[in-house]
C-alpha cells in the first residue's frame, strides 16, 4: 500500500503547522490553493481514516463549499495521484496548476480508471455484456405477455415451460406448444426453464422501459418483473 501523506510530499505539497494533532498539506500555485487535512474519523458515507481536500481562487473566490474526502491509502503511486486528483475536484482546470502533460495533476486525471468505483463500474459492465438479453420491441413483448397469460390458464401446474434466444427469436416451449417472439441480440449458450408458478408473476403492462429481456444468474427480467429461473446447458 502507498501512503498517501508520501505522495504529498513526493509531488511537491508543503506541511503545514497542525493544531490537532492532524498532518496538514498544502499546495499553491499562482490561481489556487489547495489544502488537505487528515482526518482520522471521516464523515458518514465517506471513506475512513483519510484527508479532506479543500480548494479556494488565491482570490479568495471558493471552488467547493464542501471538502472532498478521500482515503489516506493506496494501492499504486498512480492510484494515490488518482485520489488526489479526484479530491481536488473538477471545478480546477488543469492550467490552473500546470500545462506540462507529465505534471501530477494531469497525470492523475488520466489515471482516473484505477479509481475503486471506476474498476466496479467497468466489472459491472463487462457482466452486463456477457449476461444472456435480447432487446424486443415493445408491441411484441406485450404480444408475448398475452400469449403467456393464455398458457397460464391452458396448461398444467406440473408443466415445465423452456425458453430461449437463438439470436433472432425468444422461443418460449411447453409440450407441443411454441411462442416465437422476434428479438435481436447475441445467441445464448443456455436454455433456461420457468416453473409454472412463476407465471403469475409476468408482467400486466410493458412500458417503454421494459424492451430488455434479461437473465441475470437465476433471475429473468422480463419487463418490470423478476421471475425465477434455473438454467441447463444445450
């Protein structure tokens, strides 16, 4: 782990004289001043321990009216610049502190990515790519809300009813019975199986929101609904 306290004073920040017991570091340039204080109780919602970074215009104009926190470790030099970076915030162009690319003001702005949430938000959209969908119009997923509500009131409790996406159609099947529903997408590995059950709970209205068909692990998203579903490889 990096210490981001070494960073500061790695990257050109000064240590201030501290009255709490806190270290405190600051940074000025010829339009700004930015000042971080460490904090060993952090604010609700808010990493814990770390450093309240606060900037103001050598104006006296303030850029944030609420400090930023950010935590006081990392796992790489270049995460601890994207910390800083983020925690100095927006409002501070970077010809406010330097022009030069190799500064670390905008080094750390492009090392953004290896911030936690930027790494969770990239994981969760390669899942999301991977996770069996297909996007149907919304007059025919409502076509096929009705045509399930007729088997709901047709077949047997004790029937199981299969379904899924050969690229072009979602192909629900029960016994001899077919519902073929246009759809595009990417063809799914798996066929995945509906207890009858699960019937009463497909949508009453499909809003406009509701053309993704998804399954997520056992679940099936299927307009507004969720119902479950256990899956077997074809």
């Amino acid at each position: 782990m990096v210490k981001l306290e070494d960073v500061f004073l790695q990257i050109g920040f000064n240590e201030m004289p501290s009255f709490v017991g806190e270290r405190v570091f600051s940074y000025k340039t010829d339009w700004v001043r930015i000042k971080v204080i460490h904090l060993s109780v952090i604010p609700p919602l808010h990493f814990g321990p770390g450093f309240s970074v606060s900037v103001d215009y050598k104006s006296n104009n303030i850029l944030q009216w609420e400090p930023n926190y950010i935590p006081d470790k990392a796992d790489s030099y270049e995460q601890a610049l994207a910390y800083i970076v983020f925690g100095i915030g927006r409002h501070v162009g970077s010809g406010s502190i330097s022009t030069d690319e190799n500064h670390w003001h905008n080094l750390g702005k492009s090392y953004q990515n290896l911030l936690p949430w930027e790494v969770a938000r990239r994981k969760s959209q390669e899942e999301w790519e991977k996770m069996p969908k297909a996007f149907i119009d919304i007059t025919w997923m409502r076509v096929l809300v009705q045509l399930l509500k007729e088997w709901r009131d047709e077949i047997k409790q004790n029937e199981l009813i299969s379904f899924t996406f050969n690229g072009e159609f979602v192909v629900f099947k029960c016994g001899i019975n077919t519902i073929p529903i246009p759809g595009s997408g990417t063809k799914w590995e798996n066929t995945y199986n509906l207890e009858f059950s699960e019937l009463s709970n497909i949508p009453v209205r499909i809003f406009k929101t509701g053309k993704q068909f998804h399954v997520d692990g056992t679940k099936l998203h299927f307009g507004n609904k969720t119902l479950l579903v256990n899956a077997k490889n074809d």
